[in-house]
C-alpha cells in the first residue's frame, strides 16, 4: 500500500503527465473509483495494474517504480 510520500510522489506524476485520475483509471482500464482507492490505501495496486500505470506515466526506471509501488 502507498504511504503519504508514495501517494505524493504518484499524484505528482499523474498531473505532470497531463492525466487526472479518472482519465488515468480510463487510460490502464479501471474505475476511477478503484484507482483512487488504491491510491489512498484502501485496496493494494496488482502487477498487471502497476505495469500498465507506470507504461502511461512513462516510468521505466526499476528504482523509481519500486520507490513508488514498493514501499
């Protein structure tokens, strides 16, 4: 699950990548509402959802993805 910094740190590349969580969630193929509880804690994120988040954030770096997703 993100904890505050992870939360931060995912949000801040969802806007810079021009997306809002609903056009993200619509992007990867999920409910805005189970992105942002995801994003919240409230549910945990799978492989398959990771990857294609980080594929529409352009987030290749393996360090990156893990500080994010791994914490």
């Amino acid at each position: 699950m993100l904890n505050q910094n992870t939360k931060r740190l995912l949000c801040s590349k969802i806007l810079a990548a021009g997306y809002t969580q609903r056009s993200l969630a619509d992007k990867v193929g999920m409910s805005k509402n189970a992105l942002n509880a995801k994003i919240n804690g409230k549910s945990e994120f799978n492989l398959g959802e990771i990857n294609r988040i980080c594929n529409a954030l352009n987030i290749c770096n393996p360090i990156e993805k893990a500080e994010i997703f791994l914490q």
